[in-house]
C-alpha cells in the first residue's frame, strides 16, 4: 500500500512536503488503506489523507462509523467536482468494474485529480498466478463467485490513452506476509489468512492438515514462469517461501501486480 501511495501522491510521502496531499481510494471499501496509513504508519498521517469511496453504503457507513472520511458514489461516476483531488487510486478490486465501464472510471478519476497529479491503476494480469488462483480456486469455491475479467498490459496502457492521459505500466510486487513464532504457526497462519482473505475456507478445510494447504498455495503462487515473460527484470520472490527473521518466522507469498500510473499533465 505504501509503494501505491507513493506512486499516487510522491510528494506527499517526504517529511518537508508544506501541505499534506488528498488521496482518494475509488475502491476503498470499508476504509483498508485509511486504516492502515492511521493504524500502521504514523510517518504518513499528516502528509496523506485518504478519502474512502465505495459503491456499497455498508462499506461506507463501516468506514463513518471508524472515524474515517468516506463518500459513497461509483467507480464510474464520482460525485466529486473537478480538480478536487491531489490523486487518484483503483486497487484491491479493480477487476470488479465491469469491462464496459472501465473507460468510465479512469475517465473519472482523472477527471477530480488536480492538474499535475496522478492517477494510479493496481491489477493482477490475466496471464498472471493470481489470476489463475481466483479463476481455478476462488470463483468455483466461494458463495457468490468470481467470474471477473482481469486487466492486461497492453489493454491496461490503452485505456488511459483513450482517456487522454497517457500511463506508463510497471510491475509492482504485492506479496502476503505473515509471522509466527514457528516456521509451522508461519505456514499455518498464512493458510488461514489466505483462506479467510478470499472466502475459501470450506474449501481449504477440504484439504485436511496445513502440509497440504501450503502445497496449494506453492502450486498456485509459483512465479518462475509469469516473472521470465515480464519485459524487465524483477528481483521478486518467486514462490511461497517461510524465513526466520530475528525473533519471528515470516510466511511470504508472492504476488505481482500490474499498475498503470498516469500523470495528469498541467493546462
């Protein structure tokens, strides 16, 4: 979240900045990134601000009810006027706009960022080990599903410049991490993180012990293969691995996303 951030709204993240820079989270949910900028680094409270937006009133009235500010509107068609925001982030669900209305949404948020500021887009690629983990595993074993198309590289740089904003596209690792006092609470507890994060806990109960639900996980986050066709090198972990750090066991499993970071130029 932090390296986001810093992509959104870079001159909001040094310690002389005068102001502090109005970031708004198009996809907040419940408040996620406000809560963790609050909660977890104190170095950014006076120098970002987080404005929550989110489709569901339930998220928006959780995120009010926390303290936060938050406004309910669509991804698509934001209430916000004109140059009203420092940046713009859609990450954590992007996938979620339907193809159709994505034009729409980065048209939007480009829309309300102040001339000079940035817009940023996180995705996983569709070619890409989290993609298929949502496709193989979270879709056939969760409640509502999740038929969801994800983004692409070359779709993803084109839809800003149909907006008329050109993006560069990078690639920005977005590993899970966990810790436990063992190398086994490690694994453990990243099994039930992963399990609660993407509703496949009845799926995973399935599996029978941890040894077996740490081998799904190794199966569907091995990176070799999807980092070897990025067009640069990475030093990106490339497979779930368990490390001791000083007095804790850390679980680490890799993610890669795509993001496209637009910059709005000045008139």
């Amino acid at each position: 979240m932090r390296q986001l951030l810093e992509l959104a709204a870079p001159s909001g993240m040094t310690p002389d900045t005068a102001a502090p820079r109005t970031v708004l989270d198009v996809l907040g949910g419940d408040g996620t990134i406000a809560r963790a900028v609050h909660d977890n680094a104190p170095d950014l409270r006076d120098r970002v601000h987080i404005l929550t937006g989110d489709l569901s009133g339930d998220m928006v009235e959780q995120a009010l009810s926390q303290g936060l500010a938050a406004i309910r509107q669509a991804a698509d068609h934001l209430f916000l006027a004109d140059g009203t925001m420092d940046a713009a982030l859609l990450a954590y669900g992007t996938h979620h706009i339907a193809p159709q209305d994505r034009l729409d949404a980065v048209t939007e948020a480009l829309r309300v960022v102040k001339d000079g500021g940035h817009v940023v887009l996180h995705d996983f690629d569709d070619t890409s080990p989290m993609a298929r983990f949502f496709t193989d595993i979270v879709h056939p074993h969760t409640t509502a599903g999740h038929d969801y198309r994800h983004f692409s590289r070359g779709p993803l740089a084109e839809l800003f410049a149909e907006a008329g904003t050109p993006a560069r596209v990078v690639d920005l690792y977005d590993p899970l991490v966990v810790r436990g006092t063992t190398q086994e609470e490690a694994r453990r507890r990243m099994c039930a993180y992963v399990a609660d994060m993407y509703g496949v806990g009845a799926f995973f109960a399935t599996l029978g012990g941890t040894d077996a639900r740490w081998q799904l996980l190794e199966q569907y986050f091995q990176h070799e293969t999807y980092l070897a066709t990025l067009p640069e090198k990475t030093d990106f972990t490339p497979g779930p691995v368990v490390y001791r750090s000083e007095d804790a066991f850390i679980a680490e499993i890799p993610r890669a996303a795509i993001v496209a970071v637009a910059h709005k130029p000045p008139t």
